[in-house]
C-alpha cells in the first residue's frame, strides 16, 4: 500500500457536479491518496492509518492526532504506475478494484477508529482532486 500524504489548507473532491468530500478553507488538515498492491491486507491498512495518523507534520511538528486535523483519503491506483519501459504506464501492480476498494475503505475506517474526521473521494469515480498544498508538504508512505 502506497499513501501519498499532502498538508492543506483546503481541499475538495468533485465527483460531476457533486463535492463528495472536503476539508474547509483555512483548516489545516491532510489529504492522503492511496494505492493498494496486490497483497496488502486490512493489517496493511489500520498500520499506515496509524502511522498517518500519529505523524508530526503539522504545524509545531505536531500530529492529526494532536490537532484533531481533518483528512481526506482518496484513492489512487495510478501510485502504482510502471513507467520503466516504454511511453504507456503499466498498471499491473495495481489491485483490482474488488480487492483495492475494500482496503483503502479500510483504511479510512481506521482513522476513524482512531478519531479521525475523514472525508473520502468516490472509488473508481472520475474525481477532481484540488487542493492547497501547505508547505509545500508531500510525503510518501509505504507498507
């Protein structure tokens, strides 16, 4: 499992014309967009949960956890892209759907569990992510 971690300021998802998910204008929060891989498990996910959750890279060096920070969690099978041959990305690293979709709800379940507030995007959906990346602050992290 992959979790690209961005600090915002603000951010939506948009599904048609529909926003799906939030995080309010000048609220600091997180948003973390997910790959699943073949192989990664619910243990996979409630582990990089915690570790999102608990990660001090907030403002002070503080936590989510610390600050009761908002995250938007959405997924993102593309991190998984194979671009070491030839013009087109392979995907084949990529869990199918039916397994992928499981996990990254997971996931946000976790971080509810842990006192979360999460907003997610609409798997297999064709989403407009924006956001205002604060620092800027991206972060990798990986199981």
């Amino acid at each position: 499992m992959r979790v690209l971690v961005q600090r915002v300021t603000a951010a939506r998802v948009t599904v048609g014309d529909e926003v799906v998910g939030r995080i309010d204008p000048a609220t600091q929060g997180l948003v973390a967009l997910v790959g699943v891989t073949v192989g990664d498990t619910e243990t996979t996910a409630k582990t990089l949960a915690d570790k999102l959750w608990r990660l001090r890279i907030l403002d002070g060096e503080r936590s989510a956890a610390d600050l009761e920070a908002p995250i938007l969690v959405v997924s993102q099978f593309t991190l998984y892209a194979d671009t070491s041959k030839g013009r087109r990305p392979s995907w084949s690293a990529a869990a199918p759907g039916r397994l992928a979709e499981p996990l990254v709800d997971q996931f946000a379940s976790a971080l509810r569990e842990l006192g979360a507030t999460v907003g997610t995007g609409r798997f297999g959906a064709h989403m407009r992510v924006e956001l205002v990346n604060d620092g800027p602050v991206t972060l990798m992290l990986e199981s």
